[in-house]
C-alpha cells in the first residue's frame, strides 16, 4: 500500500483538533496518550523521594548548558543499553520533550520562508509549529519502508530544504518504520544536499516484537543529524523531559543560544527525579511493562479490526508505537463520519489532519494506547457500527451483542 502526495509546497494554516480526554463513555482512539494506568506515579513517588533525600542546595540552581552531567551520563547508559552501541553524555542535549526540541531547532536552524520536507502523512502537531514558524512544507511520499528516498531525491532537484523531519520508527499516523537501508541513504543525503535530517524518536523504543532498526541517534558520525528522544511514551509526557542526540559540531551551534545561554538546561529539576529512576532500575522496568502491556493491546486491536472490518478496511499491524493506519475506500470520508462518531460513542484521527495538502480523506488513525483491552475489543465494534452505519446490536461479536 502506499500512499502521500508530493512535491507541492504547503504551508496552509493549520486547523488542529487535539483529543486529550473521552466524554464519558466514549471511547476514543483518537487519544493518542498513554491510559492512567500505564502512568506511573509509584515509580516517580519513589525516584523523586531517593532524589529528596540526597539532595544539595545547588542542585536547585541553574543547571549546566547542555543539562546535568549526571543526568546526561544515565541517559547515555540507559539509551546505550537499548540502542546496542555507545552514546556519549556529551552528544546528548536536555530538552523539554521532542514539541519543544523541535521548535527550538526551527527556530534556531531555519527562518520564515525555509523549505522543510516531510514524510505525507506526518504527525499533525508537528505541521503546527512549522506553520508557526512561517516555513514552507513539502510532502515526501511513503510506502511500506517508510518514506520513500527515491521521491525525496526528486525533491531534491527541485527544492533546497534547510531540514527533513521524520518519524523513523512507528510512525504517527502510519506506524510504518524506515528500513536500515534507507536510514543510510538520508544521512548520506544529507551531507550531499546539506540539510538537518530531524528524526523524532519518540517510538523507537516501543518495539512490542522485533528490534526496529538502529536509531538514526546511532548515525550522527554520518550525516547532518538530530535525533528528537523523549520521556514522554516510556515514563510520562507530564514530565515534559526529552534530549536531542548529536554531533559535537551540530551541538556546539546548538549551544549558541540565547535561551540556553540565560537560562541553562531546561526542566533541571525534573531530570533530578527522572536520573534517580533510571539508576534504581524503575526506568528499565517500566519500559519492559509498557511493552508488554501496548503489545497485547496492539495485537487486540489487531484481532477486532479483522473481525469487526476486515473486509472494509486495509492495514499493516504495527511492529510497536502507538497507531494503526487504517484505509478505506475512496468514497468514504473519515472527516464527515467523525462528525457521527459521537453518536456511536467512538472516536478516531482523520487522514486529513495528518497530510500537509489536506488529502488523505479515506483513512483513519487509530491508537491503541489509551484503552485496556476490553474496551479496544467494544470500542473497534462501535467503529465498525459507525462505518457500517448500523445500529451497534446488530454487529457481530461486540460487547452489546453478547450482553443480550
Ligand atoms: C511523533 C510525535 N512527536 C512528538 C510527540 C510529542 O512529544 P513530546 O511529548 O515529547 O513533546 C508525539 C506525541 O504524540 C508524537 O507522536
């Protein structure tokens, strides 16, 4: 399946809907935010209390640059330990989650006018802030690989982008993950063409099966490249903690700010807490739950998507992340059928809110990260109500069914 428009230049205002909480029994996979349980508030009670009670009055000070070198040293070991290769404290940069990381290298790499090229679809916020910062956007299409660098080489003969944004691993909308090989060939274009290849790694440790290729964090010696890492999937977005991982040149500009030269590391005091979680082993912990835990209920999805859709309906199952990427036929427009999802107590993403041009009509995200198990089984039944337009107790298999 592939899908995107390319090579027209965009930069639309952007209409953004943001779902951040259900009405009351609705359940909406248009949340694409971790379910309560899954946030942990034992874990932070216990790293924030071994913080408390070792802590020095200059740890409340303005904190280093680049962020605490403590803090720095345990995220290199933690991310060394799953990436299988070394990283250095000195190639990490603390940030406060990959939104802000990626506004600040808007700001600081690129200026109004600039080209930035894109995977169509891409992460719908992520189109705001280049709107916000008045650049030019470009779709590159992708296929089951993930973005497709033959297009972008077209695109390169025509445009002079000053930064590519991606979403390597579990893709948000697609859920789709860039080949090794193709990882290779956008740091190699990347020196040729010279542009930022900014890789939001936000999924890349939330593999639920197989290892996703090498972090494109593990690439920096070979191409012009900021990998985007945050806490927010793997511990908690309230934290608003994240690094950028890069070459000593890109770091050294990236450390000529101003904000950064007045105010020292963002969120230092956060780091304090989130260092000792990772040193008390609470960090690797979790990681193995919330694998476990979005796999079975990636694989759930899975099973009531085939039963309740699968002659509708066409998808990959993800390999990790948080999203499926389902598509339609093309009479059906997933923006109108969202204005009835109410009505049937679901909820979806449509396409359109993800694609740069406004297309993408007939497909839908879907993220399963939000709900226990039994609700993904009934909410996947009152979505196959709502495509089908038929009454829920009509359905086979869903909850409403069985009940009677
Ligand atoms: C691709 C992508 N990037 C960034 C974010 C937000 O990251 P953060 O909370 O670190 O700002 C999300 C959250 O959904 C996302 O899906």
């Amino acid at each position: 399946m592939g899908f995107g428009y390319h090579g027209e230049v965009s930069n639309r205002p952007r209409t953004v809907t943001f779902d951040s909480a259900p009405a009351p029994g609705v359940i909406n996979f248009g949340i694409g935010q971790p379910s309560p349980d899954l946030l942990p508030v034992d874990l932070l009670r216990t790293a924030s209390a071994d913080f408390m009670a070792h802590a020095q009055p200059l740890e409340l000070n303005y904190g280093e640059r680049q962020g605490d070198e403590r803090f720095r040293t345990a995220l290199a070991g933690f991310l060394a330990s799953h990436y299988e290769h070394p990283v250095s404290a000195g190639s990490l940069l603390v940030t406060g989650g990959n939104s802000q990381a990626l506004d600040f290298v808007c700001g600081h790499f690129a200026k109004e006018g600039d080209t930035v090229f894109i995977e169509e679809p891409s992460y719908f916020l992520a189109h705001q802030i280049f709107s916000d910062h008045g650049l030019q956007v470009v779709g590159i299409p992708m296929d089951e690989d993930g973005l497709i660098t033959d297009a972008l080489v077209e695109q390169l003969a025509i445009h002079q982008p000053v930064l590519l944004y991606t979403i390597p691993s579990y893709h948000n909308p697609t859920g789709k993950t860039l080949s090794g090989k193709r990882r290779e060939t956008l740091a190699r274009l990347s020196l040729e063409h010279d542009f930022l290849v900014v890789a939001d790694e936000v999924y890349q440790l939330l593999n639920y099966f197989d290892q996703p290729p090498p972090a494109m964090g593990t690439m920096t010696d070979r191409g012009n490249i900021l990998s985007l890492g945050s806490f927010s999937k793997i511990l908690a977005p309230g934290l608003r903690l994240g690094w950028i991982q890069t070459s000593d040149a890109l770091m050294a500009r990236l450390l000529e700010t101003g904000v950064i030269n007045s105010g020292g590391a963002v969120n230092h005091f956060t780091s304090h807490v989130v260092r000792h979680a990772i040193e008390l082993g609470l960090q690797d912990s979790l990681l193995q739950h919330l694998r476990s835990s979005y796999g079975q209920r990636l694989e759930t999805m899975h099973l009531a998507l085939h039963r309740q859709l699968g002659d509708m309906a066409r998808w990959s199952r993800p390999g990790g992340g948080y999203f499926f990427w389902l598509e339609f036929d093309s009479t059906l427009d997933t923006a109108e059928l969202r204005k009835q999802a109410a009505a049937f107590k679901t909820g979806f993403q449509p396409g359109t809110v993800f694609s740069c041009t406004g297309d993408l009509n007939h497909f839908l995200r879907l993220s399963f990260a939000h709900y226990r198990n039994d609700d993904i089984t009934e909410g996947v039944a009152r979505l196959a109500a709502l495509v089908r337009n038929v009454p829920l107790i009509d359905l086979p298999h869903s909850r409403a069914t069985e009940s009677v």
